[in-house]
C-alpha cells in the first residue's frame, strides 16, 4: 500500500511539512504549487528535499482551467502547461494533476475537452510525464468523475487517465458503483477526504471542512471499495483543506492521516476481499464491553479526600496492589484506584496535571491484540515496571498522553485483581448505594484536537461516533460528541472547549490538559441511590429551581415526580424512546466532577440539561477562581 498525502493538508513551512509527513511514515507527497512558491528554493531543491526526507513526489497540482478553452486562451493554456511541466521535470515527478475547468470562458462539449486532452497528452508523452483529469464537484461543465472518465477514454491517449477524489465524488452524491467498470491502469491516482455533513455550498465546504477518512460523515470505506474492485494498486493520496489542520500540529495531523489511511484500507480488505492493494494484516477494530477501571494520580492528603468523596458515593476500599501505593475501591462493577506512588507513570502524571484520572481499563475480548491493532495505526505502546509475579497489563498511550491498559477474560488478565492485589477489610460501615457499572467517561479537550480522539477511538475500538452537539456554556460554545459501542457498554463523551472561559476549557487550562472530566456512574434506581448517597455524606449539586418549573412544563411531569426531582436536585431528560435523570456532583479540585445517570431506555447523555449543570457548577466555583463571564 503506497500512502501519500498533499502538503497543502498540513500546517507549517515546507521543511517542517516533509519531516511530519515522513515520520509518520508516509511513502509520497503532493506538491501543491503554493507550497514551492512560498518556499525559497528552486523546484530542483524542493525536490531534493523530498527525496533526502525519504519521500516521493506522487504529483503536481493544481494545474486550473484548461480544458474547452477557445481561442486565443487556448493556446495560452497550453504554453503554460509547457512551463509546469518544466517545473515538473525540475522537481523530479512524472504526473500532474488537472481539474475540471471553472473559467466562464470555458466552452463544453465531451469531445472538444477529449481532443485538448489529446493533444496535451502528446506533449507530456514527449517528456514521458502524465496528465490526470480530475472533476471538481463545482467544474463548470464537468463536476463528474463519470464525465470526467468519458473524457479521458475518448482522448484514448496512453499518458492521460482519470484521478478520482472520494470527496468531489461523494459530495455529489454520485453512484461509487459507476467507479467498478473503470480500467485500472487508467486511474492514475486516487485522492481521499472525508468530510461533516453539513449544507452548504460545495466549493466552501471542499475548501474549508474536509478531514481524514473516518473523521467524517461520508461513505469513503464504499468509494475505496469500488476503486479496489477494479484492480487499482496506486497511491492512496490524502487530499484534504481544513482550517483546524492548517493551524494544527504538523506531526499530529499526519499521524493522524496515516491512521486514518490504515483503518480505512483494513475496512475495505476485510469488506472487498481480493483487493490488489497490499494491506497489512492486523486485527479487526477490538470490541470493548466497558470500562474495567478508572486511576486516579493523587498524593496522600488528596487520596484521602477522593477516599471520602467515593465513600459517600458508597464505594468501600476493596483491596491494595501488592507492591504499590495503590489502592482499590469497589461498588458494583466499578472499580476505582488510588496511586500515590512516588515513581511511575501516576506519579509524573500527578507532577504535570495534579490529581485527576491518568489511566483508564478497559474490558476488551483480547488485550494482546488490542495493542497490535492499536500499535499498527501508530499508538505509542506503554509499559513500567511490574512486582514478581505480578500481570503485565498490556497498555498504549492515548491522544492526550494518559494511558489506556487493556484486561480480557482469555488470560490470567481476568485474575488481576487477585493476583497483583490483595483484600482488605472496610469496615467503615459505607452503605453501598446500588451504584453498578461506568455509564460512560467523558474526556475534555481543545476543539482542535477533537478530530485526533475520534479518530483514534473508532479507529481501534468497534465504536461509532453520534453526531455533534453544541452545549452552551454561559462563556461559549462547547462541542461534545460521543464514541459509543452498539451495546452502549462502552460509552465516551468528548467535549471540546472553544475557549478557556467555558467550564470545559478552564478545566483544560488549570490541569494543563488532563482530558478525563467526568465519570458517570449508572443507577437502577437513583431516588434509592441519591438517598443512601447522602446518608453517607453525599452533597449533591444544587440545581436552580427555575429549572424544575421549566421540565414540568415542557413535559407535562407529575407533581410527585416533579417534587422528587426537586427534592434532590436530579435532571430530568426524555427521548422518543425513554427518560433519563441525571444527578451531579459540585466541582473538585481544578473542575473534574461526578455524575450518577439512570437510563430507562433512554439512549443519550442529557444535553439538554448541560447549560443548567454548567450554571450550577460555575455559581460553585470558589470566588478567587471564578471565571469572568
Ligand atoms: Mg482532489
Ligand atoms: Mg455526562
């Protein structure tokens, strides 16, 4: 599999561009003219300095407005193509791209386009270079790849083929099977974005929200399939204009892309089988069944408040890690640690972002092969040092630096909490309260970078992601968006903040990007739970009650179910399919907070109720500390 991605995709000078790209193992580039011209070099040194960086030039682009020119522009245009195919021969690459012509001058016609094609094919075959005809889904006669491939089969020239992008076809709308009946050696070159459905017009969405395969809402895994059904073997060229990857990191934004392009074509292997495109081998995208536990870094005094805090949520303290400072605290099926280990990985998690979670576990059907997958679409692999004895857990660094472990049931994994911890006695009299399981973990991060956790989580993990949604924080907008499995056993919330006046960026900015926010405990009965809760101590967050005279209208509640909720300061949510109720806790320590849910059908995470949540938990804030709205 030949990977390639145009520089125009990422942000940085050239040099910088090169270096990301060739480290996250890419095989080609696109050289988009702007690129070279901003760059101070001739092309023969650019194209030094993509060979010394490992890579190849795949092509040339854009070459604009050629095709159905009258004259005299006409011959204008191919004087110019002359000069770029001077250009071409400097750089050191054979091919050049030529999208559909969007000049008003531009006449139509399949067969006047054919012979300009013709003819421009004879000039590039005297140079041995070749000219690939692409359709702009907004060309002023030919936005088509279909009417762009008739174009190409009617110019009948050896050195003119057909470049499909999946977005300019997908965009359109355009049936993928048309794409089946092409020669293969006649697709010189296949681009690839994806992009958000969103209405509007083609050329701003092309030119501003396109993103990698799998970030997006468009059926790419159809579009690669029909290319790999004709036998295609060429490079995958990712092609995408985004304002976040622009001002992104080069180095993360190509990661991104070449996992991007490896979960893609592993889609299309296991659902296209026989394609020509050499596609590693790695395990399918891993089903979870939930999350195993959750670790929180901490130092002694702060361990001993999270103690307090779990116990009147009526977890007990479990067990102890047989050789570490770390401590298990249990209800239900939730399992929480405290590490307040002075070394390790907790510890200078703790020493970067304060007290906060720094792993996650989670439950999967085979670990070993989780970090294979994981590890094959570029994760970092993790691991420290283990007691004798003791399990090696296998783990990878996730996108914000925490670290994810994963446990089955197939290895001695499934004994972990006997082998590497021993019992020990609570006898502390904590009432549980019928908390059973993590309903979901909700992760906080820049906007920019929501793209890169999407991407990271579907790609490993048999997850899909809902579409995104806006919560309004009384100081800006926060975009939130969940990854969920289709059990809804594995379920994270990603919050993206806008700025650091919103709850969610202040959280972002005071734990210098810590990304585990909240953790949402699920209830069978949360009338039942809220009142043992606050037998052991529990405060709740205190809701406005404005808030309550707000639901009883809008869905018509009961007076006994309205003063219920009031009573204890629970939110209240309905679906076509059922209710939710939500109660919260203040804030700790720089904004992290719990969350105990019932679901009664319910599918979604009470959006709804998030502006009267941030409300109450800002009004929370310590007067020092709050945020000027
Ligand atoms: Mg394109
Ligand atoms: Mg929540």
């Amino acid at each position: 599999m030949k990977t390639s991605i145009a520089t125009v995709t990422i942000s940085g000078t050239l040099t910088e561009k090169l270096q990301a790209i060739a480290a996250a193992g890419f095989d080609g580039v696109e050289i988009f003219e702007n690129d070279f011209l901003a760059f101070d070099g001739s092309p023969r040194e650019v194209g030094r300095m993509v060979r010394d960086a490992g890579l190849q030039i795949t092509l040339f682009q854009p070459f604009r407005d050629f095709e159905g020119m009258p004259e005299p522009q006409r011959s204008r245009t191919f004087d110019r193509a002359e000069r770029k195919f001077d250009i071409m021969q400097e750089l050191g690459t054979d091919l050049m791209l030529v999208c559909s012509n969007v000049s008003p001058l531009s006449l139509g016609g399949i067969d006047r386009a054919a012979e300009d094609f013709r003819d421009l094919g004879d000039r590039a075959a005297k140079r041995g270079l070749r000219v690939g005809y692409e359709a702009l889904a907004w060309g002023r006669h030919i936005s088509d790849h279909r009417d762009a491939w008739e174009i190409v089969r009617r110019a009948d020239h050896p050195s003119i083929g057909l470049i499909l992008d999946s977005f300019h076809t997908l965009a359109r709308k355009i049936d993928v099977a048309s794409i089946r009946a092409i020669p293969k050696d006649k697709i010189f070159i296949v681009q690839l974005a994806d992009a958000p459905l969103i209405g509007m017009d083609l050329l701003h969405w092309s030119r501003h929200y396109r993103n990698m395969p799998g970030q997006g809402d468009l059926p790419v895994v159809d579009f690669m399939r029909a290319v790999a059904a004709t036998g295609y073997d060429g490079p995958l060229s990712l092609e995408i204009f985004n304002d976040q990857f622009r001002g992104g990191s080069p180095k993360a934004i190509a990661i991104d892309g070449k996992r991007s392009l490896v979960a893609l074509m592993d889609r299309v292997r296991r659902e296209e089988p026989g394609t020509r495109i050499a596609v590693p081998e790695i395990p399918d995208r891993i089903r979870s069944d939930g999350v195993e536990f959750i670790e929180f870094a901490a130092n002694e005094h702060e361990a001993a408040e999270l103690g307090t805090l779990f116990r009147s949520f009526g977890f007990a303290r479990a067990a102890k890690h047989r050789s570490k400072d770390v401590t298990l605290w249990r209800q239900g099926e939730i399992n929480l640690l405290i590490n307040t280990e002075r070394e390790g990985f907790a510890h200078s998690a703790y020493l970067m972002h304060g007290a906060g979670v720094c792993a996650v576990g989670l439950r999967v059907e085979d670990a070993g092969a989780t970090v294979a997958r994981a590890r094959a679409l570029g994760a970092e692999p993790f691991e420290q040092a283990v007691g004798p004895g003791e399990l090696k857990i296998p783990a990878i660094r996730g996108v914000g630096g925490g670290v994810m472990h994963f446990i089955d049931t197939k290895s001695d994994l499934g004994r972990l909490w006997e082998i590497d911890f021993e019992p020990v006695k609570d006898d502390t009299g904590t009432a549980d309260a019928g908390l059973t399981a993590i309903d979901h973990v909700a992760q906080t991060m820049n906007y920019e970078e929501m793209l890169t956790w999407i991407l990271f989580y579907t790609s490993i993990f048999a997850t899909h992601k809902t579409p995104m949604v806006d919560i309004v924080d009384p100081a800006g907008l926060v975009r939130s968006q969940v990854i969920e499995n289709a059990d809804g056993s594995l379920r994270l919330t990603l919050n993206g903040a806008e700025n650091h006046r919103t709850l969610a960026g202040r959280f972002i900015a005071e734990s210098f990007g810590s990304a585990v926010q909240h953790l949402a405990f699920s209830s069978s009965d949360i009338f039942k739970t809220v009142a043992a809760m606050k037998r052991n101590g529990f405060t709740p967050l205190t809701i406005s009650q404005n808030y309550y005279d707000d639901i009883e209208a809008r869905f018509g509640l009961g007076p006994d179910l309205l003063d219920a909720l009031r009573a204890h300061n629970i939110l209240y949510d309905r679906d076509a399919e059922g209710e939710y109720f939500q109660l919260y806790s203040p804030n700790y320590g720089e904004g992290f907070f719990f969350e105990v849910v019932q679901r009664r059908k319910y599918n979604g995470y009470g959006a709804p109720n998030a502006p009267f949540r941030i409300a109450a938990q800002k009004r929370g804030i310590r007067p020092k500390d709050r945020v000027e709205i």
